[in-house]
C-alpha cells in the first residue's frame, strides 16, 4: 500500500517536472523566435504596408 502511495508522488513529480521544462523550452523558443523571425517579420509588414500606400497620398516630386 505505501509503495503504491509513493510510486503515485513519484508520478505526479516527475509530471510537474515535465511540465515545467516544457513550459521553459516554450518560452525560450517563443522568445528566440520573436527575436530573430519576429524582426524581419515586422521589416516585411512595414515594407507591404508602405507599398501598399495609395499614389495620390506621396508628394509631388
């Protein structure tokens, strides 16, 4: 009965552990992503959109 009791701790702390290395490598790949993708992906939104501008809107040259 004891034994059992214990293998159960064992259990749920090595899922505790697991969630939480999971939630580490999330948050670490999330963070490297923005940083490096998420820049060039903002320098891609920013070039579209200024494309995307309406002619008549730009000053006579």
């Amino acid at each position: 009965m004891a034994n059992g009791k214990y293998l159960d701790y064992i259990s749920i702390f090595f899922h505790g552990v697991i969630a939480v290395i999971k939630v580490i490598i999330y948050n670490h790949v999330k963070r490297v992503f923005y940083k490096e993708v998420g820049r060039g992906w903002e320098m891609e939104v920013v070039k579209n959109s200024v494309w995307q501008l309406p002619l008549p809107e730009l000053p006579p040259c």
